[in-house]
C-alpha cells in the first residue's frame, strides 16, 4: 500500500468521526447532557488536531 493511500484512509475515518461528533452533539439537550456534550467536543478537537497532522505530513507524499 501507498503512504498516499494510507493517509487517505486516515483521513476519511477521522473526518467521518469529526461528522459524527457534530451530529451528536445536535442531538443532545445542552442543559441535560452539558458533560457529555463536553466529552464530545473534546473529542471533536482531537480529530481536528489528527485531521491537521495528516494533511501536514500528506503534503510530503
């Protein structure tokens, strides 16, 4: 397999994580739900930290 490929497959999986953060969190009440919308939020910057590297390191391949 190609780094090329390799990364791409990264990314598709982190962005489908990143999709389903947002959508989740819509789906929750903001007052019942603070903390785990927090959680998930959390979480949602850590695929836009690994979305970032990704792309940095798919500029050398």
């Amino acid at each position: 397999m190609q780094p090329g490929n390799i990364i791409w497959r990264l990314l598709t999986q982190i962005n489908e994580l990143q999709n389903l953060c947002e959508s989740s969190i819509a789906e929750l009440n903001p007052k019942k739900n603070r903390d785990l919308i927090s959680s998930i939020e959390e979480c949602e910057r850590l695929c836009r930290t690994q979305i970032n590297i990704m792309n940095r390191i798919k500029k050398r391949y």
